[in-house]
C-alpha cells in the first residue's frame, strides 16, 4: 500500500531546458514494496477493468495508446502502476495521499466501490492526448464512479502542467500551473485560492453552488480550497508542512517561512531554473543544514520533530520530463531510482520503447542484488548505520553517475537526430542506463562494505 508521498512540478518556463516537470516519491505505509519498471503495449491494457481493492468494474475504450508503468512486484493489492509516459508524450503521477475534513466528508462521503490510487494510472494515462485532456477524463471517472480515498494527481505534456486534487466521494478541482512556477506538495491539500471563472481551473460543475449552498467556506473573500476541504491539523505542522517549507527554502530562499506553517503558498516561484538535480535533491532531502535532520548535530527531538522527504519508505521516485528542445520521439524521459532516496540517483529512461531493461524490470518479492530495487535498498540500509561515514562515497557515485548517464543520453540524442532508426538507439541506450546504473550501484555498495568493515565496532587495535 502507498499513502506518504511528496510531489515537485515544475513548468516550462521554470526548468532549466524549458521542459515540464512532474515528479514524485511513491512512498508507502511499510519500509519494503518491491516496484517493477513496465511498459505496457495495448494489447495488455485491460478493456473490461476490475479494480482488487474496492472491485469497480469499468469497461475501457478499445483503442489505448502504450505507456511506460511502474507496477507493485507483488499483485495481491493491484497493479498499483505509480507514474508512466503515453506514446503522445503525455505523463501522469498518481497518487499523492492527500487530507480531508469532516464537514466535505458529511456531505460527500467516500465510495467503498469507487475508483483509487490502485486503479487511476491504469483507467486514465493510456486514452489521453493532453494533460488538460487527462484532468478531464479523470474529473469524469470520479463524478461517475466515485473514489474512496483523496488524492492529488498530476498530468504534464509539453506544455503545460496541472495538478488535481479529489475531493470527497465525487467532487474534483485541478489547477494548469503557471509555467513560470512550482509546486512542493506533500500529503495535505494543496491548492489554495481558486478562480472559478479562471482559463486555468478546472472542476466539477456544480463545486461552487457546493460550496455555497452548504455554506462552506470559512474565509471572508474568496475561494481557499484547502481552507475549505482540506486540514490544518497538528499532524499537518509535523508530518506535511516541514516538507514544502524545506522544498521552498531551497528553491526559493529569499521568501521566509516557518516549517510549521499551516498557510505556506501552493504555487511558488524559484530564484533561478530549476534542473533535474534540483528536484532530485528535494525529493531526497532529510532537512541537511538544520536543526531536524535525522543525520545530524541538532538535539534529538529536533531531529525526530518532522517527517523526512527521504526515508526508508521511499518505493521509487520517478521524475517525467517531456522536453521541448528535441524530436517528439525523445521527448519522454522517464527518470528512475528505487528504495530510499539517500543513496541513490535518478536514471533517464527514455519512454517512446517497447520494453525495459530486465535488471528494472523483473524485481521480485525475494532479495535479488541483481535487481536494481533490491540493490538501491541494501545500499540506502547500510548508509542509513553511519551516514556520516559513507555520504561522501554517495556524493561521489552521484556525480559520476549523472555524468555518466546524461552522456549515454547525449548520444542517443544525436543519433536520433542522425536519423538513425529510433527503436534500436532507444532501447541500446536504456540497457546501457541500466547496465551502468547496476554497475556503479554495486561498485558503491562495495566502497561502503570495505569502508565499514574497517569501522566497525568489533574491532581490537592490537595486532597479532
């Protein structure tokens, strides 16, 4: 099961290369969930679905597009697909577990049959041309069929990038983020001021005479929609807000906040444009350089005060760039770690191919370290004992390993724009990534093991 993510989206005008961003952790309740690599062709996609958890039944169109997947190992809650990239360059994150009230919940409770995190990758990404297109149809499955949990979910094509957020059983509402802009979300509701009448919000229709007609609004101006639907509870000071305060701080340092603040800004904009590295670093962040990092000098209820963004309950982090400076058939990258984000790196899979690298693909319920989820885990447990000892190995490997990476991906590129067959350059290059990422993920799990076998604590410095 997932439920504890955290989310970065960044608009076109907002990234370094001038692509779209969207990018989240796939956390979850428990510290292992093996996660698998997919693509899905269309005659694997389902046309008459049924959901596991809530047993939904839908029947699909029959005409879906293929898309890269990132699906549980272990079937027996559902598919679980996280995030993927549509053969039109499309990409969808689903979800981000977010809050609820009482007062939304009273009067448009939860379906125990409707749609949910399980389900919404799989119902939605393969039909969708655009990511307005995306908020759309998914704002329709919820009206129709309902959704037992809340959630944020994001959508990006080539230019633009929005988010939604459910609310209650049955009622949407969806934001195009600037595209000068970004967005930290954690697990609360995030969207804040809302324009009804805007060119850039959607919803469901009838969410404003909702709203007044059961007098739900606490503000004297305006529409808040995490004043109106969403929390601001002690939990939130702790668990949600320390996360987008931390994400802020670092991308746009000039504007203060306190990590506790119950009203930091949804959409914010960054004193500079923000790189793949960046939104790596966010996602993989422990609070380095104050009081609350878990790893260091601060006092030990400072450092136990706020949830972490990386934790031991990091599945995945998938980062879906859609470029805008390159052929249509590159345009998809889909960046990829598993297990806990302190010791591992993002790698650009590239999404317009048929199938994916074996060592990403075939993970299993049973510890393989030829399975790249199963080494990122063993990697991120055996730094988590002395992080201090082996971060600068980590440093290391990061950098060489981006490096190395974003050359294989130059390559591709330029053979690509060649005019070399895209097919055969798209999947050498995605088994390279993945031979190259086992390999250095090995080599530094093999550093740390001779660095701490030298420090360990059954030790005696006599010789013989």
């Amino acid at each position: 099961m997932h439920g504890s993510c955290t989310t970065v989206l960044v608009g076109k005008k907002a990234s370094l290369d001038g692509s779209t961003i969207i990018s989240r952790n796939d956390d979850g309740h428990e510290a292992l969930d093996p996660q698998r690599f997919t693509v899905v062709t269309p005659d694997e996609q389902p046309r008459h679905y049924s959901s596991v958890l809530s047993h939904v039944t839908i029947d699909l169109p029959d005409d879906p597009m293929r898309y890269t997947s990132m699906p549980n190992a272990v079937l027996t809650d559902g598919i679980w697909p996280a995030a993927g990239i549509n053969a039109e360059n499309v990409a969808m994150s689903a979800t981000e577990t977010i809050t609820t009230n009482p007062r939304i919940q009273a009067l448009d409770p939860f379906i125990d049959n409707g749609i949910g995190e399980e389900d919404i990758v799989t119902l939605v990404l393969p039909y969708i041309h655009s990511a307005k297109e995306g908020v759309q149809r998914l704002g329709m499955l919820l009206e129709d069929y309902g959704t037992y949990e809340p959630n944020g979910i994001a959508f990006a094509d080539q230019d633009e990038v929005w988010w939604l957020e459910t609310i209650g059983g049955h009622h949407w509402a969806a934001v195009r983020i600037p595209d000068d802009a970004y967005v930290v979300a954690a697990n609360r509701m995030s969207i804040d001021a809302f324009d009804f009448d805007g060119d850039d919000t959607l919803s469901s229709a009838d969410l404003k005479k909702f709203i007044d007609e059961n007098q739900l609004n606490p503000d004297f101006d305006g529409y808040n929609l995490r004043h109106i639907f969403g929390s601001a509870s002690i939990k939130d000071t702790v668990y949600n807000n320390p996360r987008v305060w931390y994400g802020q701080k670092y991308l746009t340092p000039a504007v203060e906040h306190e990590p506790m603040e119950q009203d930091l800004p949804f959409i914010a904009h960054a004193n500079r444009k923000i790189s793949i590295e960046d939104v790596k670093f966010i996602l993989s962040a422990h609070y380095e350089n104050t009081q609350y990092d878990p790893y260091g000098s601060g006092s030990e209820s400072d450092r136990k005060l706020f949830r972490s963004i990386g934790l031991n309950r990091n599945h995945n982090v998938h980062i879906l760039q859609i470029r805008n400076n390159v052929p249509a058939e590159i345009a998809g990258i889909h960046w990829l770690a598993f297990g806990a984000n302190t010791f591992n790196t993002v790698v650009p899979f590239y999404a317009n191919v048929t199938d994916t690298p074996a060592s990403y693909r075939d993970a299993s319920a049973t510890f393989d370290l030829n399975n790249m989820y199963w080494l990122s885990c063993t990697t991120a447990l055996l730094g988590d004992t002395n992080y201090d000892l082996y971060v600068d190995l980590r440093n290391t490997f990061e950098l060489q390993a981006m490096t190395a990476y974003r050359q294989i991906q130059h390559e591709a590129d330029a053979a690509v724009v060649a005019g070399e067959h895209v097919e055969d350059v798209l999947a050498d290059a995605n088994q390279k990534l993945a031979d190259d990422s086992v390999a250095r993920q090995t080599k530094l799990l093999g550093e740390m093991v001779t660095l701490g076998s030298a420090n360990m604590t059954l030790r005696y410095n006599l010789n013989d």
